[in-house]
C-alpha cells in the first residue's frame, strides 16, 4: 500500500499518486486473445483483459483472464516418415500416424507397422 492512504484507496489519489511517480496505467482495448508460447505448450487467453502499467519507459502487462493449456505436437520430420514408410512397407499417412503414435520413436513405429500386417 501506499503511505499516508489509510487503508483507504482513493482511485483518483492513486492515480495522482503513480503520476506523480513517473507511472502511466491503461488497459489495451479490443484484446481478442493471448497466447503464451512455451517449449512444450501454447496458454492461451480468449477472455483476456490486458493492462500496461508504463514506469518512466519501462512497461509492464498484467494479464486477467481464464487460461487454456495446449500442448504443443511434435514436429516430425519428412525424412523420419519416409524411413519408417520404406522400413515398414507401408504408406506415408501410416508412417506417419505410426511415429505420432510412438512420440517419434522410429523403432516403435517401424515394429509396430511390421507387426499389423
């Protein structure tokens, strides 16, 4: 808290207050969505209310809303698919949902192909 409020916030005091202090407060209006993208995962907001509070040049965002954790799918690389395609004798979309499958694990998937036939 501030000193000298009281326990007591003001909003225009503390608005003259943070001005007074060099620190600006605005909420950035039509927000649509905020994705925080991880190694593993995308948080994405679709609710989002973001507020930028400016301290002489430097800025901050306070980020209010409902979170939704996506998890990120591993790439695969066209050249693992067409090994496990050619290893297994089986088409591209097989190998392909195979190695998803098997997390990318091309013995996993090559055996597992090998083996439904």
């Amino acid at each position: 808290m501030f000193p000298g409020m009281g326990g007591k916030v003001n909003p225009k005091q503390l608005e003259r207050q943070m001005k007074s202090m060099g620190i600006d407060m605005y909420e950035i209006e039509g927000v649509k969505q905020v994705i925080i993208k991880t190694a593993d995962k995308d948080i994405v907001f679709n609710d989002a209310q973001v507020t930028v509070i400016d301290a002489r040049g430097q800025k901050m965002y306070q980020l209010v809303g409902t979170p939704e954790e996506k998890p990120l799918e591993k790439e695969i690389p066209e050249a693992d698919i067409t090994l496990v395609s050619q290893q297994a004798n089986v088409p591209h979309d097989m190998a392909k949902q195979a190695l998803k499958d098997s997390k990318g694990d091309l013995a996993e998937a090559i055996l597992k192909l090998s083996g439904s036939k």
